[in-house]
C-alpha cells in the first residue's frame, strides 16, 4: 500500500486537492512559481532595502543641519530633484510590496477560514494599492509654489521664483 502523502500545513484552502481522503494545500493544477518569485523577491528586496533606508536616514537626518533641517522646504527642495524623486519612489514601492507580500504569508499562515482571508487579503491589496497610487502622485506631482495660490499660503521661498 502506498503511504499516504501528508498535506503540508493543515490550513484548508479553497481550492483543496483531496486524494484518498488527504487535503492538499496547494492545488496541482496551478503550476506557475508565483511563491518562488515571491520568495527571491523579498530576498532582493531586502538586500536594496538597506541601502535605499539608510541613504535616506543619513541624507535627512545626519547631512547639513540633520533633523533640524527638516520642514516643508527641505521636502519640497529634495523633490526639486530628479535623484531623490527615484529614490523615494523605489523606498515606496519596494517597501510597499516587500511588506504588502510579507502580510499576505501571514494571512496565509494564520487566519484559517477562507472567507476571512480572501477579505483580509483583499483589504490588504486595496490598501497597497491605494498607497502606492497616492505616494507616486505625490513624489511627482508636488508642487511647493502652487500658481494661483493665494501668498500667505504659500512657504516664504516661494516668491523667490
Ligand atoms: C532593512 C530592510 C529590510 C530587510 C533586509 C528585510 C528582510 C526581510 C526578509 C528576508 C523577509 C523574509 C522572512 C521570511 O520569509 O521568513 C522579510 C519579511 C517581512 N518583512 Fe522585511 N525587510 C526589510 C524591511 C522591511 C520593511 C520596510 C517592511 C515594512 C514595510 C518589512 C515588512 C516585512 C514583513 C511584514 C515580513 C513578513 C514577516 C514574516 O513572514 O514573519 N520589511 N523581511
């Protein structure tokens, strides 16, 4: 007699396979490396991470006047430039995805009924995508000095231009 396979976690899926009576997370008809990819992503991911949190904790908090520096200019000036616009926007979406991802293993892991974690994810996915829209919008499309705005509402070095 052949032993019988042992599903890998105990957590039922939608689409579970059932062989003599065993449930399989992982449905055999979907063959894609959808969680491999997801797998090396939040590897990769991690590894530019660092690099992209500390440039930007060091070019805000430790170059120039540091902390003290930090207002409504400093922002409006640092995405003045092209540089700091790609740099902000890689921070937002790797960040974003890396931690979106890292979510969407734990539902998988914990939150057990199908319903419940299908609404979970679908928050989640919601809620990402809605904070990568915003964030994009804003890295490119702030303006500091608004035209037509009335003066004292606009930052002291506005009338510079
Ligand atoms: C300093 C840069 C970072 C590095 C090197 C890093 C690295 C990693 C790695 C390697 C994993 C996978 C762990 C596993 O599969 O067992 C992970 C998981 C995760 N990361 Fe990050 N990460 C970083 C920043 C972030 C940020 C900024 C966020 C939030 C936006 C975040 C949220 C998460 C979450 C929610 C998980 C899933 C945790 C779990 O599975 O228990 N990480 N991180």
């Amino acid at each position: 007699m052949a032993t019988p396979l042992k599903p890998r976690t105990y957590v039922p899926r939608l689409r579970d396979n059932r062989i003599d009576g065993v449930k399989y997370n992982r449905s055999s008809s979907k063959r894609n490396n959808f969680e491999m990819f997801a797998w090396l992503g939040m590897r990769l991911s991690g590894v530019v991470l660092v690099v992209l949190i500390f440039g930007h904790l060091f070019s805000n908090l430790m170059v120039g006047d540091g902390i003290h520096a930090i207002d409504f200019g400093f922002v409006g000036g640092k995405w003045a430039n092209p540089f700091w616009q790609v740099w902000d926007l890689l921070l937002l979406w790797l960040a974003m995805l890396h931690g979106a991802n890292g979510i969407r293993v734990i539902i998988d892991d914990y939150a057990e009924k199908d319903r419940l974690r299908i609404w979970l994810k679908v928050i989640l996915f919601a809620a990402c995508a809605f904070v990568l829209l915003v964030g994009t919008l804003t890295i490119f499309a702030f303006d500091p000095c608004p035209s037509g705005a009335a003066a004292n509402l606009l930052p002291s070095f506005c009338s510079a231009r």
